[in-house]
C-alpha cells in the first residue's frame, strides 16, 4: 500500500476518500481543508488523519495527492505537487482558464510529472465498453454521435457565478466523451442555449439549456444534449451511430422491479445523480491512480485532455454568446 | 372470389364477418343468426344479406362456412355443412364433449371433408415466429415451456356454466399451444387451481386461477398460468427453454409512448382483450379459411387437435378435483 | 360511399389505392396514370377502372382526388382539381418551390377548398398520442424536443437529382412534426451536413447525413437527426422533454420474439422502411379524406403547413450551404 | 469494530471474507481452513491470520463467526459457537437433515443465541424492494407467483452426491423466497422433475430441470422453475401476481451497452453468476452481521426459516419420487 493524502473535504472528497480508504492498494492518510470540523469529520470517517499542505508536500513518504478541493485552488495545488514529485489525482476541472494551462504546460508535462485529471465518463464501465466496441469495429466506422446529459436539478444559484458556466462546468464532460469517442479532433462548433429552467441562472448571465453541434475534419458530426432540470432524474445516454449499425448506452435504473397495473407497465427511475450514477467510475479512477503511482500506465487524462475539452467549452461559450458558428 | 355464409352474429361473429368482407379472396353473401336485429345488423355492417341455415345448406354457390354460433351448436352446424360439402371454418370449441366428437369422428375426418377448427394462438405472427425459431433449432432441443394467460377481467358469472370450465373454455387454448410447441403427446397432468378472484365462479363450481403442468413422454415440462383477472390488461407470454438459451414472447404494447417523471419509466399498457390482441390472428384465420375453399392447403387444425385439447382439459379437470396427477 | 379517382399508379400508389379500396366510406373508382400496364394493375388490383385527369375532372360524381404522381405535377393537378371543386388528397410535398406554392396560394386556400397534403408523421397513432399527451400537460410545458429520423439505405442516386435534396424530400416530414409539437413557429435554424453514407449523393450536390438545430421564438429548441442509411432498419423516434418529463416514442419492433443466448438478448428488428412503419398512419390518412369529403373538418395540413415546412427546409439548405445560422 | 473469524476458505469463504473485510464495523481476524495453502492465502489477501476453531472458540475478544466451511460441519461449528456465546453467520445450508436440525434445537434457539443463517435472495437489494412494494399494497392481496431459478451451467458431478440434491442445494432458495414473500406457510408441494441437461446428474440420482407447485391454505399458489443449464446467463426473476396487477424483478444485464444492427437489437447479457447477481445481497448479509452483533436487530433468517425451507425441499423430493403431491 501507498501512502495517499487528500486536499479537499467537500461533497467530491467525500467520493473520493471513501473510494481510496477501500482501496486495498492506498493508504488515505491525510486529509486537509480549511474548514476544520469538515476535514475531522471525514479523516474519522476514512480512518485518516487532519493535516496541512505544507505538512503534505514536505512528507516523502506520501507517494499521491488526490485535489478535491475548489476549483480555484486546483492548479497552484497540482504545480506544488507535481514539483514535489507527488503523483497527481485532479478532480476535474484542472483550471477553467485555457491561458493559465497553457502557462504551466511546461510543469504539467514535464517528464515525470504524473498528473491524472479526473473526467469520470471514461471510467464508467458502460461508456468504456461502448468505446471498445466502437473500436472493435461492431458498427464499422462512426459517422455520428448523441450525447444526451441531462442533469436532475439546478445547482444553487450561488454556485453559478463561480462555475465557469454550463460550458465549462457541465457540457466539459461530453466535450471530453465526444473527443474520446470520435478519436478525432473537433473542428467547428455550433450552439443553441438558453435559459428556460431557473431564471436565476439567467441572471447570473448563464445558460441552463443548450443544444450543441460539433463537427470532426473527416465529417463526423456530434450533438451533445444539456439541461439543468431534467425532472426525470440523471439522464447519461450516449447513441454511436455507424456503417452498419447504432451502439447505444442506456440509463441504468435504480432497481429491476417493475409494476403492470392499468396504467402500464412501471419502470424503476434512473439513478437520480451523479454520485450513484459514476459511483463505479469514481472507484476506477482510484484504481487508475493507484495503477499510475505504482507506475503501471500513464494518466489516460490530463493536461492535453483537459485543455482540448476547455477549449471546446470556450468555444462553445462563443458560439452561445455569438450566435455563430466558431471554426477551431 | 368464393361465396361463403356465416352462422352467429354475436361477439364472435362480428369479428369474423368484418375480416371475411375484407379479405379479397371471399365473398361473404349470408349472415344467419336466431337474434333477427343482430343478423339484420351484422349483415348490414358487411354488406352481406341475412339467410337461413337451411338455405346456406342448399345453396350449392356457397362453399365455406363459418360458424360463429353458440358452443351447443357448433357440432351438429358443423356435420350439417360438411354433409353438403361446404369447407367449415368452425370457431373453437367445436364441442366441449369428447365423447360427442368421437362419436362423429368418421364424419369429421371423412376424406374429402374440409374442417378448420380455430385456434387463434397458432395464427399469431409473433408466436408463430417463436414456433419457427424454434423449429429452425435457434435454442436446441426444447426442454421446457411457460404459457402464460391471463384474461384482463373475470366474465359475466352468467356464461360460467354455459362455458365448460375454466380448462375448456380458456386453458383449451393454452393446452394447443402447448402441444403445437413441443411437438409432442402429454402423458401427464396435474393442477393447483382455486377461486381467488371472483365469488360467483367458485359458487358456480368453477375455478378462476391455476397453475397447470405437464410432462411429456420424453420429459419436456410444460407450465400454464392462468387466471381470469389480471388486473393490468390481457397478458399473453411464451418462454421456451431449450439447450442453448430461451425464446420467448412479450406482450405488444398499445402503444409505443413512454413517459419518464419522477416516478419512474411509464411504458403504454398491454393489450386490454383477446379482440386487439389477436386482431392480426383472427384475419390470418380468415386467410387460412380462403386456402383452405381454393384447396391449398390442408387445416392447419382440425379434429385431431380439436379433440387432444380437450383431452388435456378433462384430464386438467379430473386433476383439479382429485388432487392426484393424471396420467394419459 | 363517395367515389373518388387517383392520380398515379406507383409505390405511393399502391399504398393510398389499397387503403382507399379497404375505406368503408370510400368507392375508388378510376387510377389515372400515363404508365398505362401500371394504371391497368393497380385497377385490377383494387377493383377500378382506368381513366384520364380529364374525364375525372368532368366527372361531376367523382367527389375526391388522390394525388400520388410524381411530385413535378403535384400542383398543378392539385390545381386542376380543386377548380372542379373536388376534394384533394395531395401526397407530400405539393411543390418544391415556395415561390411557386405562394403564387397559387389565392387559389389554394379560396373559401370552399379543401385541400389535404399528407404529411403521414400526423397520423401515426403513436406520435399522435405523444401529441396529445404533451398538450394534456403530463411533462408540463415542453422545452426541447429530439427527432431522430433515419433512413434504412439510400435511394437510388436517380432519384437525387429530382428529390429536392435531403431537407426537402426527407427533412420535410421532421419539420412538420417539429411545427406540430412545438405548437410554435421556428425563428431560427443552423445544419451542419455531410455526405458521409453514398459519394454518389455527394456527386449530385446533397448530403446524405444531417443534424439541424431549431429555436422558436420563445426559446423551445428542437434537434433533428438525419442519415439515408442507418444500417438498422427506419428508426422513427421522438423525445420530447418539458418541466416535468420526458414523453418519447419509441421503434415498435417487427416481432414481440426475443432470444436470449450466450450473446446477450436479441430483441427483432425495428421496422424496415416507411411502409410498414407508417402503414396504419396511410390508412389514418385516408379516414381523414373520407372526413374531408364528407364535410365532417377541415384538413389537418394544408397549404399553410406546406409552406411552413418548405421554408424550414429552403433555411435548412441555405445554412448548410453557408455554413451560418438562418433566421426567419 | 469488533473482532471477527471465518471458518472455511473456499469459493464463498472468499466472498464473504473480502466483504468482511471491507465492512467498516467489522474486523476480521482469523481464517480458519483445514487446507492451509488457502487460509494462509485468504488471510494474507484480507489482511487476517489464520488460526483454528480451537483458538477462535477461546478467544473472547471474538464476537461472531462467519461459517463457510463444507456443509456436512456448519451445524457442529455452528453450536459450538453458539455455546460460546459468539454471533454466528453461516453460510446456507445449516445442515441437510431437518432431523438432526431438530434434535439442536433447544440451543439453536436458546434465548441469547444470535444465529443468522444466510439466504442470500432476501438480501438482494431488488428482491427486497418488490417484497417492499408487496407489502406495501402496490398490487392488492397476492394471490400467485412465478419464480424463475436456472443455473447457467450445471456444476461438476463430483459435488452431486454431497449437494443434498436439487431440492436441498438449489431450489431451497426458492423455497425460503416464496415463503417470505407469500408470508404464509405451505401446506401443499407438487413437483414435475427430469434430468434433461446432464446424464451424470442422472446417473447419480439427481435432478437437472424441475418445476415445483406450491399450495398455500389460503389458496395461494407459487411456481417454482429450476434448471442446472440455462444456456443464457443466471436467470434470476420473480412475478407476484396480485388483485389489482403484477410486481416483478427481471434480471439486471452485465451492461448498459445496446447494438441495434440487422440482426435487432442486441442488449447486453444477463449475470453469468451468482457471484455477480447477488454480490450486493453478500454485501448486505454482512451488514446485517455487523447489526446482529451489535444487538440491533435479531437475525432475519434462521433455525425457524432454515426448518421451514428444509422441509419444504424434502417434500419435494418425496413429491419427485413417488409423482404424487406431499401434504404437509
């Protein structure tokens, strides 16, 4: 076992310490926050023990740090343990500024610097098992792609202002999946959004609603699909259309049970959030961070991951606020 | 096109007579019927003029029957229009005594007579396909089978003791089935049953619920569900298990609309009636019948099926009422 | 029973001139088509006699015309027709050309016209039933809606040049549906297109693959999903998501048989193509004339429907031309 | 925490020791296995030591113990525990002989004994919940039900002669789930059984395949579907059939992942194993462990549950031998 510590208390670092205590691969030793009773609580809960930074990076022995702390701090923390030699666990977003990434970019790849920045779609077992299938040639080659990924309620309005936007804070992900899945890079983007769930985000000058296109050099097109109120739970589907046929992930649903009585046959809701729904995508990340301390692969994500999928995510932004398309 | 009469204007009747005016290979000229408004009715609704047994009888223009009547009359109708060399499409049972059928066994299957007796469940597209499949050795060997049938909503206590039973009157069709599927004899049969559902049936010395198995002589098992109140519409499923997996069949939906809220995923209900369920059954019954007058064909049901399902529903019923299996 | 005539003895044909012969309320008495051994067929087949427009048209007891020729004529018999004061079926699309629909837009919407262009999504029971769903309120008030229409294999690269290209002979039908649903004009569209499927699409100057993007004037998005070949069969689904929910429709299946092996559960295929996909919706179609004829409503879409959808589709082709959004 | 021991280091002493292991209320400690390599092995892979029942039985630190030796010494171990006041979870069967179970009873149920014997279907999540919905009125009063049991692949023939059986080995869960559910006793067993799959098990006296009929004195009525091959996975599936409509569980599939091509629709397989399919119903016996020695709850199955199933599984075995139906 490796010794790990975590930076970061909150809803992501309870997932994530709870994953890495059952690791049986990871040592969680330390957890740090700023908010003390936070970070007491959840070192009780894993087993670990309250510390600082400081503390951390000057531990030799302390072999990983996984950051699921703000998003503000994300970069300055992976920089300080990346120069520290520590192995990087980053929950995503690495930064919501392209330029500041680009800055650091010599840090972040540098040789030896082992950064994994966490996009979970990756790590679900269905999406993975449909991108093998892809490859393997099931439907032969793919022509296009819909990802619908619909969240089930707004965040609280107060976290708009420091989300980066839909964008940058949820349609990153589809962004990620959709470059993923294409193998291909995007070329132009194209962007209907809206505000027609919760006014507060449109006053915060968000979008809770968007439609957006993208288009590959080779002609593959893609639609990713975003809402913040579904009202039918956490909506994750994915549809690859090829040559020969449709590969198809599905919501899976809270329980096989089902009611037929006089108004049809009742299927069991979809998970009703993320938490449940990427719980076996954040137990693989953790496993794919103990793979990269023991130095079994390379991060399958990180800088240049990160920083194609924020690029889509400005571009989009443009597209929005533009209304017209944007080339890349 | 063939001219052909039809005896019976009831329930039975108007379905068959609306699928005889519109098949293109039959002219349905004669509608007979004691209940003078509903012959007047029915022949009026299928551009057909109301007549009388005798005169069908003598009509040497009319060449197929189909008989439509009560249950009581089915047998003696039906040696009546076969002795005049009419092609009889009888709607089942074609009696419910087997003493009474084999009596007029010579007549039933003299050469040249012409006897379909209907059992809609092997003119069903989807089961027929089942059948198919499994001929054409998708699952191996058969092994065993579950029929399940269950009638939306009890019928009116009155038909109770006009209806022969739960086994004659509703099993009948399950036991074809059963028969028709695992291409094989039954030697053995035994039954749970109760009144579980309605009063007036077990008053009327009746059961409404059952569970019936059966055996063959090579050791494929067979289960029959059935209960006379399902209470979410009319459920209508085939499961064969075989060496190399299971073939089955699913009940249609009346519609392929589905809603997903907060309470889950809300598919349309299944049929609500034999009439919907089996509407394409009953029109490929009418088209086996035009075979049938063009001597393409010979019935795909007759006498001997007539008379094997039936033996299985007095066996089911001895069963029932002694609590020990019934060997054949 | 009225009589009515029909223009054209092909494929569209075929399906309007069984249906109409099937009609209770309907005597199809004359097939009109320059392709007289085609004509003479199609008569025999149905029970009618051949004739010409211009008997048809002086045949004050002919109450209705079928209109199922090629689209190059469309109008001009419809024209032809209505100034005989007979009621016009008109299959899709009844021009091309906007302009030339809004020269003849007096004539075509003149008190006393009765004007029918089938636009056969509207007669699907299942979409009609989505319809009348959403606007009972069951997901509250719609938001964004999804339409993935997707041929099963291209047409024959004949047909291109004379098809309108793909918004025009195959979009059209989503832009209707569109327009039907969202109960609200569209203000704004942008395609990205692609010939992805068949180069000899692409040599003709269309595409074959297209995803459009709509917005109405108060902020409803809808996607469409277009390819000439899904190597699946004719996928025909809609999602359509609101406050409260999602209300979709999905592929019915050719054959409620499943087959479960080591492989996984094999459902049997959706549909193969239009014309069983839509048959009930033809015979929808041809009540709806039979009302029309009768006097008993106004047609459900006429010239104004027509319009409606060509302009989507003239957008449509301008922004994939351009490559930049159309607002309308 | 409190300290635990397992007996047994086998097939599901593996199982049970990793979700001890990983279940924070427990510590467990000692393996115990007489084939050493395996409990040096097991408790490496768990961070346990071995010991011996001995050394466990003297130890007072050791509050429970989990059971998951061969079955012929569960119930030997299964005492010796309990006269030393230790919580015992073992593992099904407690022992093939109601007899010998009866002549223990006395100190099986003594007051103070916490002895939890573990049928593994009570605690799968989607079980539980149908069994939830049931008792919540979803349905009305249940009046019939269908349990589907079939193996994917017969085990070897070697572990035939030690199984007890079909019955005893395999249906007993069957028969603990249709007590529980009916929440009533049996007071009739009627079974239909061949061995249609494996000679071997033939030849050693055993069954393969065998439909099982359960009476209630209510009249309540159960169906019971075993086969050692089922050829497609481990089908696991409940139907409760009730007065206003039908509860079910379907077998949950390894995948979320769909392939629509010419063929159909191709969804995922269903679970190969019941290592699989009840992985989380292991995860919930030990959590309701860690509950039974923390004194929260009394054990929800045992002595009176396993008695009941017992018998239940030798009526049926009796029923198979003479072909008649067991009262009880």
């Amino acid at each position: 076992m490796v010794k790990i510590a975590q930076l970061g208390a909150g809803r992501m670092g309870s997932i994530h310490a709870v994953n890495a205590a059952a690791n049986p691969r990871l040592d969680l030793a330390f957890i740090v926050d700023p908010n003390a009773p936070a970070a007491e609580a959840l070192a009780a809960q894993v087993g670990a023990r309250v510390s600082s930074l400081e503390a951390i990076l000057a531990d030799s022995e302390v072999a990983g740090v996984v950051i699921a702390s703000p998003t503000a701090v994300h970069l300055e923390e992976a920089l300080a343990c990346l120069a520290e030699g520590k192995t990087v666990f980053c929950e995503k977003p690495l930064d919501l500024d392209p330029g500041r990434l680009q800055a650091a970019e010599a840090s972040l790849t540098a040789p030896g610097a082992r950064l994994f920045v966490a996009f979970n779609r990756r790590f679900d077992p269905h999406f993975r098992r449909l991108w093998e299938r892809l490859r393997a040639g099931e439907i032969g080659a793919l022509e296009t792609l819909h990802i619908i990924s619909h969240d089930p309620s707004p965040p609280p309005p107060a976290f708009i202002p420091t989300s980066g936007g839909l964008f940058k804070d949820f349609t990153i992900h589809d962004f990620d999946t959709a470059l993923w899945l294409m193998s291909e890079e995007v070329s132009e983007v194209f962007v209907f959004a809206a505000c027609l769930v919760e006014p507060a985000i449109g006053e915060a000058g968000d979008v809770d609603t968007a439609k957006v296109l993208l288009r590959s050099p080779t002609g593959r097109l893609a639609v990713i699909s975003n809402t913040r109120r579904s009202g039918y739970g956490y909506d994750q589907r994915i549809e690859a259309f090829g040559e020969r046929g449709r590969l198809a992930v599905n919501n899976p649903r809270v329980s096989a049970v089902e009611l037929w009585d006089q108004s049809g046959a009742l299927l069991a809701p979809i998970e009703p959030g993320f938490a449940s729904r990427y719980a076996m995508a954040y137990r693989a990340e953790m496993d794919h961070f103990a793979d990269l301390i023991e130095g079994r692969c390379a991060p399958q994500t990180g800088y240049v991951e990160t920083l194609a999928a924020l690029t889509l995510a400005e571009a989009a932004a443009l597209s929005a606020n533009t209304g017209a398309p944007v080339r890349l």
